[in-house]
C-alpha cells in the first residue's frame, strides 16, 4: 500500500498489512520525466561506447551486490508487496540471475552475420544499443520483472528509464538503483521516475526514449502500444494471461492438486502465470475439485512478516474487492462455490469454483487473485479447444505422465510458452517468455530473445579502392 504525501510531491510506501511507512520517494512530473529522459539521452552514447566486457563486468557486479543484500531485498518484498518469505527469496535470486543472463549477453552476443552477396564489398553486419530504453513495471514481481529488461538493456549498451508501480516505489525500483550505483554504473545510465499512470505516459511520450518495455495489464499495455505505435518506438508488451491449466486422465489425482494449487495461489494468485482455467478429464474432475479445495483449505491464510503464512495480503482493498465481485458474479452465473470466496480483508482466501463452463464470464475474463475454476473436458480434442477459447495467450500447462501425449496437446495450445509434466508459473532466465494475442507481441524477455529487443542491426560496407559510377 502507497500515499500520496499531503504535499503531494512525494511517494509514502507503505507496508500492506500493518500501514507502517517503510520510505519515501520524490513523484516526478511529466517535466520531470522528460529531464531524466534527457539526462540518460546524454549518457547513452558514452555507455554503449563502453567496452561490452567492462559493462557486462557492472550488471555481474550489481547481481553480486542483491546477492549480498538479500536479508534486506527480501524483508523489503514481504513487507511493500505481501509475499510469502519464500516467494521473495526466488524473487531476489531470480533477479540476479537476469542480471547474469544480461551480463552473457553483452560477453556472447552471437554468431555471426553471413557476409554480402557482392565478394568485392567488405560488409559487417552487427547488433548496436537502441539508445533509451523506458520500462515500466507492475508491483506483483517489481524486482524481478525490472530486472529482466534493466539487466539486459544495460548489459547490451542502453541508457533505462525505469518506472516502478507506485504500490512497490521501493523494491521495483530504488533498491535496483542502488545495487547498480554500488557497481559503478555512472550516473544517469540508470534513471527511476516515480509516479501513476501519467508519469507512465510521459515515460513513453519523452523524445530520448525509443523503446519501451511494459509489463502490466492488456487494457493499458494497448494504450501503451498504440501509442509507441504512433510515435514509431520498438515496444515489447508482456500482459495479462486466463492460463489454462490441463489435467490429463493419467495422472496421480493428490500430484495434480498440489500442482494446481501451487499454479493458482502462489502470491495470492497475483502472477501473470497463474493457473486460472484447470482444466481436468471428466473422469476425475471430481475427485481433483475435492482434492484441491482441500489443498486449499491447508493453506495458512496471514501476515507473512511476522507469521509461516503461506497467504498474504491483497496488494491492496480494491484489488480485493475486484476478486470478491468476480467471485460473486460467477456464482450468480451458475458457478459453484466449493471453498473459499469470502474476503477476510486485507486477505482473501484460496477459493475454488467448480460446474464453470465457456458461457461463464469467469471463464475468458482474467481474475488476478487466488481463484481456481474447474472445468471437464471429453477428451483431448475438447481439451485444446477450451483451452484455445480466450483471447489471451501466455502459458499453459499439461499435468501428464505421458510425455508424448502431453507434448501432442501442449503443440497444439495457442500460447507464447506451455509446460508439459508441469503447472504454468515457471520462470527461467535463460529461456525465451513472451505472450501472444490479448498477452502481448510475443517479444523480448528471455535469453537471445532480450539480445533482439534491446538492440538492432547496423550495416556497414566498405569498397575499397571507392566504387564509381556512370553518372
């Protein structure tokens, strides 16, 4: 949870469950984006002029430094964000490995080039910075989900301008700063604005920026987008996901629940990834509903500050009241009401809806909260079509013991990214993560596909003696 200061110049942080400040950040006008715009315009060619060893060098030396503060970092998301402990342990390790990733990229940016058609023009064809990149990111994941294009952009030889959420000032952005200053980054590489959507939109708008990497929902990510699109700025959009979660006959019913609890409550169920649609083989759909309202049940709902609990806060009331009316309505629909679905603010339980069928809005509209439908399907076929009937397309997962048949569906699934043996929230920084229809432009995160959103081609042929012409 963040304030407004009665000055209204500055950002309070403030922790979810208790209120407690935890810090303080200055709010940036549109001017104000536009000056650090122009500040990491200036430093931009100094930097990408920076032998790629000595950048690579600080973004591994940065990664280091959120290694070494990991008590804190983690304290940090507990407390501004509501993870559970565990969640912001990977989250902090998770972060540095980008970090890492990014620092590989700059040392091994790839094979070569093949070399014109003409034998007699000498030709080098190589990948160079962009110049400013602006990424904005959302409070679920702030430190990882910035570290993932910061890390890489700056590795590869980009000025960023980085835009926290306001609900996480702290651990999405100024704790980022501070590692990469304590690594020797020189100033203005890295610039952090601060603010709400208008601060957004200058970020996007600012003339330095030429790129933008957003992470956040598909209603504004389309605003985000088409403006990029009007100015003729690079832009990479990850966004919102109704992840279909594929149960096969085959498997171990208990086995399956748990992955498909993990899949849908971690974090409160506030993760782009999250197992959202489970879609489970009539055969044992009621024996999965019932097991997983029990793994449900099991799961300690409280403050994961001062408490084991393994459910924290809602990032905050309205969030939770979203949830709470999604939930309602659902019902209303026809849905059933098998645990959970009663706010015990700032919390809201793991809840599991079963009799969910395509005619429920539940089912095609994203509720970013622990909330698991269930839904039978016939067999296979049916399978790839429920699960392809939405407009998002992120991750998916097919939970089998048969790695053929699984492979087979997970082929067929209209996805960026899809997980066989598996539940959908699976983060690896080494592999490519991208969504496509109503999940984003399917580009940008994840080894050599960050190599492709941070730089582009430059060409240069040399003639030698210089050719002449005709006239």
């Amino acid at each position: 949870m963040t304030t407004l200061a009665e000055t209204e110049t500055q950002l309070v942080s403030r922790e979810i469950v208790t209120g407690e400040p935890l810090g303080t950040v200055e709010l940036c006008t549109p001017e104000h984006v536009s000056s650090a715009g122009r500040r990491a315009g200036a430093a931009a060619p100094a930097w990408a002029a920076t032998p790629a060893e000595e950048r690579a060098a600080i973004v591994e030396r940065a990664a280091e430094l959120l290694v070494e503060r990991a008590p804190q970092a983690q304290e940090l998301l507990v407390r501004e964000g509501g993870a559970i402990p565990g969640k912001a342990f990977f989250e902090v390790y998770q972060s540095a490995q980008e970090l890492r990733h990014g620092a590989a990229l700059a040392r091994h940016p790839g094979f070569p080039h093949p070399p014109a058609d003409d034998p007699s023009r000498a030709s080098e064809v190589t990948r160079v910075p962009l110049g400013v990149v602006g990424v904005i990111v959302p409070w679920n994941f702030p430190l990882l989900l910035a570290a993932r294009s910061v890390g890489p952009a700056l590795a590869l030889g980009n000025a960023v301008l980085l835009k926290p959420d306001p609900h996480t000032p702290l651990s999405g952005g100024r704790l980022l700063a501070e590692v990469f200053a304590d690594a020797g980054l020189p100033p203005d590489v890295l610039e952090v604005v601060h603010g709400d959507a208008e601060t957004g939109a200058a970020l996007v708008q600012a003339p330095d920026v030429v790129m933008v990497s957003f992470t956040g929902s598909t209603e504004v990510g389309r605003e985000v987008g088409a403006a990029c699109g009007r100015l003729l700025k690079r832009v990479v959009l990850e966004l919102g996901g109704q992840n279909a979660f594929v149960v096969l006959d085959d498997v171990d019913v208990e086995e399956a629940a748990a992955a498909g609890a993990w899949g849908s409550f971690l974090h409160q169920g506030q993760i782009c990834m999250s197992a959202r649609r489970h879609l489970v083989h009539h055969s044992i759909a009621d024996a999965y509903t019932e097991a997983l309202a029990r793994h449900a049940d099991a799961l300690r709902i409280g403050d994961p500050h001062r408490s084991d609990a393994q459910i924290g806060p809602m990032i905050d009331r309205r969030q939770l009241t979203t949830v709470a009316n999604a939930v309602e309505q659902a019902v209303a629909q026809g849905a059933r009401l098998v645990t959970g679905g009663r706010p015990l603010p700032p919390y809201y339980p793991p809840t599991v809806l079963a009799d969910v069928t395509e005619q429920l809005d539940v089912f095609h509209t994203e509720v970013f909260g622990p909330v698991a439908t269930v839904t039978p399907f016939a067999d296979d076929n049916d399978a790839v079509r429920l699960a392809n009937t939405s407009d998002y397309g992120l991750t998916a997962a097919v939970y089998t013991g048969d790695t053929t048949r699984g492979e087979a569906i997970a082929d067929r699934l209209h996805t960026g990214v899809v997980h066989v043996g598996d539940q959908p929230v699976v983060q690896d920084a080494a592999l490519p993560f991208a969504g496509v229809g109503a999940s984003g432009n399917g580009s940008g995160f994840g080894g050599r596909a960050a190599l492709e959103a941070f730089t582009r081609w430059r060409t240069r042929t040399t003639s030698t003696p210089p050719r002449t012409y005709p006239f």
